[in-house]
C-alpha cells in the first residue's frame, strides 16, 4: 500500500503550510494543498512539550495529540510512543481524525516511518 509522506515542521512552519492567499476555509485549502503535493505536514509543538498537531489528508482537519512513556489508545486520553524520529515518525496507536471518529472522514491512519498508510 503506497503511503502519504509527512513532513514535520516546527510551529512557524505549520502556520506558513495553513497560510491560505484565497481565503478558503483551512480544511478545504489544506485537502487541496495536499492533493497537489502529495504530502501532508507534522508538528511538534514544545509548548506544552510532547504535543504534536498533524493535518488529516482524508478531510484537511488539523488535529493533535500527546507522547507519553506507553501508548494508551481511545478517545478519552490517548498517548502517543513515537519509535521513530522526529523527522520521520512512527507512532503507536493509529492515528485518528475528529472526522473519522463522527463518520464523515476516512481519515485513520498508521504513521509508520514518515507515511501515513489507511489503517
């Protein structure tokens, strides 16, 4: 299964990629800019520290979550392991946007090495 690469910026940088010149709504602009490159983008935030935001390629919602010492999957309080890099992440569990978890994404992923495969 081919994968989605994600590129991990710092915070200035992910407000630069959400930049949007025509006005659209974020989601909608970033689905496109997607679309066009063919990657979406990973941040790690250092404050509060062990946070990162990513932007879904299913629906262009950004969404985030926090690292921790195991993964804790569900809804109420995941955790994130990251057994990669931070230029190229793996994270465990799965990845799963707002709008997969309310039905109208198909945005659940693996982030393994730097791509996101469809879980």
């Amino acid at each position: 299964m081919v994968g989605i690469p994600v590129r991990t910026l710092d915070v200035e940088g992910l407000r630069e990629w959400r930049e949007d010149p025509e006005g659209l709504n974020r989601a909608v602009f970033a689905k496109r800019k997607i679309e066009e490159t063919g990657e979406t983008v990973l941040c790690w935030l250092e404050d509060p520290p062990g946070r990162f935001s990513w932007v879904c390629p299913g629906c262009g919602g950004l969404s985030g979550g926090q690292l921790g010492d195991e993964a804790v999957s569900g809804w109420e309080e995941p955790r994130w392991v990251n057994s990669g890099t931070r230029e190229r992440p793996t994270l465990t569990p799965s990845l799963g946007c707002p709008g997969w978890r309310n039905g109208f994404c198909s945005g659940h992923y693996w982030l393994r090495d730097g791509e996101l495969i469809q879980a």
